[in-house]
C-alpha cells in the first residue's frame, strides 16, 4: 500500500473467493469501520452459495477495533437475521461489536433488548 503516514484516512477494499481469505486481511488492517456492500451469487466455486459468502465476508466482523462499526445492507432479512446472530454469538470477543453499532444502510437500528 502506497497510503502517506501523514493520511487520516485510508479506504481499502478486501475481497475472498475463498474462507479465511478476509478473516486473514482483516487481522492486519484491523478497521475501525467494516462495510459489507453485496451478499450475492460471487465466488461460489469455493463458497458454494449466498451462505458461504455471507460467511466469509462476516469474518471481518471480529476485527473491527474497539468503537468502530459495521454497515451491511438491508435487503434481505435471512441475511440481516444471520449477521444479528453472528453478532450475539461474538459478543463476548473483545474488541467485538454489539448489535447496537450496525448501521443498516445508513440507518442505525438500535436493539431495544440489548
């Protein structure tokens, strides 16, 4: 990466057409911000279907630093349901992120029973 150390910010796009593909990437970046645009039919040679790459691209979800976020898209609640329980299953990793710091497509939706 050829990013100035005077930058404040620095956007990066990961990519995984296989598991553990972004969970490595995003152990080096560690994010203070996760955005998960698409959940479609790419890569399936490897993930199979839209499970396997929701999958994969949840594997960010657990090194995103301390106060960050996520964004993920809302179009497909079988999608939203699985990332809301991926969320409780991690919760009590450090760092993780509660179900109150997602923001779905730019609307935050706080969880009134968390």
């Amino acid at each position: 990466i050829n990013a100035s150390p005077k930058s404040d910010y620095l956007v990066l796009e990961i990519g995984a057409s296989k598991f553990n593909d972004i969970d490595h990437l995003s152990k080096i970046i560690k994010p203070d911000v996760g955005i998960i645009t698409n959940i479609g039919n790419s890569h399936l040679e490897e993930l199979k279907n839209t499970n396997g790459v929701l999958r994969v691209k949840s594997e960010i979800i657990t090194h995103i630093k301390k106060n960050g976020f996520l964004v993920v898209p809302n179009d497909n609640e079988k999608h939203l349901k699985e990332i809301r329980s991926y969320l409780s299953k991690h919760n009590s990793i450090p760092n993780s992120l509660s179900p109150k710091e997602v923001v779905y497509s730019g609307k935050v939706i706080v969880d009134s029973n968390s």
